[in-house]
C-alpha cells in the first residue's frame, strides 16, 4: 500500500484539522493515519496524516506544489515523505559491536525499511562484521590527519552512497558544527538518560553516584554535545551489589532497543522537530 506522510507545524488556529484533512479528501485520498498535538508553551499546533496513494488525484510529484499554496498562509512548516521513497542509511561505529550487530540483524529481518549500503568507523576491528552482511566498510583513521580533512572525506563518501541518515551506533567520536551544519541528519545512542551524565564514561559516573536506575537516549546530534532533541529513552533498575561491569552489561541491553525504536519511527517518519525538542508519533 503506497502512502504519503505529511508532517507539518504551524501557529495554532481554527480549522487546522479541517484544511488539511479537505486538501486529502477533495482530491479523493483515504486517510489511514492522523495524529496531531497542541504545544501549550509555543502555541505551535503539530499533526502527522498518513493516506494512500491508490486514487489520490494528485501525481507525488504535484501533491507539494499543491499543498505548499494551504501552507503558506498558515505559517506552516511541513515535509512530505513517501513511502515508495526507501532512505539509505550509514552506520558509524567505532570498537563496540553490539548496537552495530543489533541493527543488521534487525535490518534482515526486515523490521526496517532501508537500504544500508555503508559502515564507516575510526577503526578497522568491525570490518568482518560488514563483510558478513555484504556491506561496504570504510576506515577512516583519525591519527596522523586533521580533524576538518578527515570530516570532508566523510561527506564525500556520504555523497557518492546517497546517504539520507547516520547512525552513530556507539560512534565515539564528535562531530564538528561544521559537518553537523553540512549534513544535520543524524541519530545518536548515548549510554545515559539524558540530561543526566553527559559526555564518557557516565556508567563509572553513575556507580560512583551510586544511582538506583541507568537509562540510554538516542537523540539527533546538534552543535552542543548530548544535547540534541530527544526520540527515545529507556531505564533499567539496578542496586548497590551491581559493579561498573554489570552496569554497562546492562546498559548495552538498553542502548540496543533504544536505538533500534528510535530509528525506526524516523524511518516511519514519526518524528517532527521543533526547537530542540520533538513529537514522536508513535
């Protein structure tokens, strides 16, 4: 069932839900799913409609030009996906495998709609993994090269794979503004429930707190470290008799399911960005 997805957020007004669910109706489409949130802080209205393909009047290539003449006078920011349209994804990596293992054998099972044609990591320890799934591996190392070259040979292969999304799957390395500002789409898992423990090492952080509970947050990465709109984020219990190994133990588990779910609602395009905070549509 070919779909479309309009995610879209405007200022708050009347008559909001009955605009947008006319321009569907009116040029004869079926509204399979529709979802829509009022932020009370900014005033802003935000929605997700999903309707099918067969029967709509519009060809894809038409349905935004037509749309954008009702959005405009709303002050409307939207983006309009899909789902013939499958993203090409990157993962990055560095020395751990867990998250990266987790999400190819999700990917052949086929719990995601994507195509992963590229694995890049400062290291080459991960390279038989990729063989193994048939994917291409890149090494990049970092010693012996600056910092802005090796990030531009990153963009370059990004470019000549037609990568839409990168998943730094315990990718222990960050990303310059510059990069972030050239290529903004990117999801990250931090071992951490965050705001709480940002930056390395937060399980040995955490014994040291002594904390009842360990989480990890998988979040688009920004500018600011750690500090990206939030999609997903889970916690696990844990005790005084649990050492730093069996908090990591644990957090890997967690870190695992959190980036598999916030992955893919952003396939799903369940996800709409305001601010620095986030819908998630699920």
């Amino acid at each position: 069932m070919a779909t479309a997805t309009l995610l879209i957020s405007c200022p708050d007004q009347q008559g909001l839900v009955a605009k947008i669910a006319n321009f569907i109706y009116a040029n004869g489409g079926n509204i399979v799913h529709a979802d829509q949130h009022r932020d009370e802080a900014s005033g802003l209205f935000l929605s997700r409609i999903e309707w099918q393909l067969a029967g709509f009047n519009l060809p894809p290539d038409l349905i935004g030009p037509a749309f954008n003449a009702i959005a405009q006078p709303l002050g409307a920011t939207w983006h309009l996906h899909f789902s013939a349209a499958v993203p090409r994804l990157a993962i990055w990596v560095s020395r751990q495998d867990h998250c990266l293992l987790d999400l190819l054998w999700r990917h052949r099972a086929r719990e995601f709609n994507a195509e992963i044609p590229l694995i890049m990591s400062n290291h080459p320890q991960l390279e038989a993994i990729a063989q193994q799934f048939a994917i291409d591996y890149h090494h990049i190392p970092l010693k012996g090269e600056d910092k802005g070259a090796r990030e531009a040979q990153q963009l370059a292969l990004l470019k000549d794979y037609r990568i839409d999304l990168v998943v730094l799957a315990k990718y222990m390395q960050i990303l310059s503004p510059e990069f972030i500002r050239q290529f903004p789409k990117v999801i990250n898992i931090h071992h951490s429930f965050l705001p709480a423990f940002v930056g390395a090492q937060p399980y040995h952080r955490a014994h040291e707190r002594g904390v009842k509970i360990i989480g990890a947050t998988a979040h688009y990465v920004t500018e600011d470290l750690d500090a990206g709109p939030i999609i997903e984020q889970d916690v696990v219990r844990v005790s005084h008799r649990d050492g730093v190994a069996d908090l990591i133990r644990k957090g890997k588990d967690l870190e695992r399911m959190v980036l598999a779910r916030a992955v893919r609602l952003h396939l799903q395009n369940r996800i709409l960005v305001y601010g620095n905070r986030t819908v998630v549509f699920a």
